[in-house]
C-alpha cells in the first residue's frame, strides 16, 4: 500500500522524511507523453503552467469527440520517465464541444492569435 498523506509512506512502504521526498519514490510513467501533435481531432491545454495540489486549474478543448478523458500527471524527472499519473477526469461540459474560430490581430512586429473563450 501506498499513501502520501498522514504518515508519509514511500512506495517500499518506509516512512520518508517529508510528502515530497514520499511522492519522489512514487510508481513513474513511461509513456505518458503525447507523440507529435497528438490526435488533430482533440487538441486542447491546461490556462496554466503549474499549480499546487488542491488548487483549480481550467483547460481548453477543442474537439469533436463524443467522449473522452482528462489524465492529470504530475511532471518531473523521475528516472527519465517524466511524469506521474495523479488522476483521471471526466469533461464538466456536454460533448462534442467545439471552440469558436481563433481571432488572428496582425500587429507591426508580430501575428497574435487568440484562441479559445
């Protein structure tokens, strides 16, 4: 048994010396990242870089799909594994969703494109 909470138990079942040396010895991921672009028909991405658990993150998606999942991985080097499976979620909207156009602004210097409501 695992757990990162209360006693801070590693996954050898020691007790570690705080909860992120405790989820630093957590099971990795190998393949968790996306190849390319990924699937052209889902494309979306988190509104942040970061944030600390328990905090809310808010995500943009851009689908036709009917149904699909969220899988939220906690990001670090892990042995060259890269990241963590926290949890899986369900989209909160009915489905398929579709984003409006992008509005492309030309400006002198550069292009902005603005995606997403």
């Amino acid at each position: 048994m695992m757990v990162l909470f209360g006693g801070f138990l590693a996954a050898s079942g020691q007790s570690c010396a705080n909860p992120v040396a405790c989820e630093n010895q957590l099971p990795r991921i190998p393949d968790w990242n996306v190849s390319g672009v990924g699937d052209p028909n889902l494309q979306g991405f988190a509104t942040d870089i970061s944030v600390n658990a328990g905090q809310t993150i808010s995500f943009k998606i851009n689908s036709t799909a009917s149904s699909y999942v969220i899988n939220i991985y906690r990001l670090r080097y892990y042995g060259g594994a890269g990241g963590r499976l926290i949890t899986t979620i369900n989209p909160s909207v009915p489905l398929p969703q579709t984003q409006p156009a992008c509005v492309t602004m030309p400006r002198p210097s550069c292009t902005i494109v603005e995606t997403g409501p």
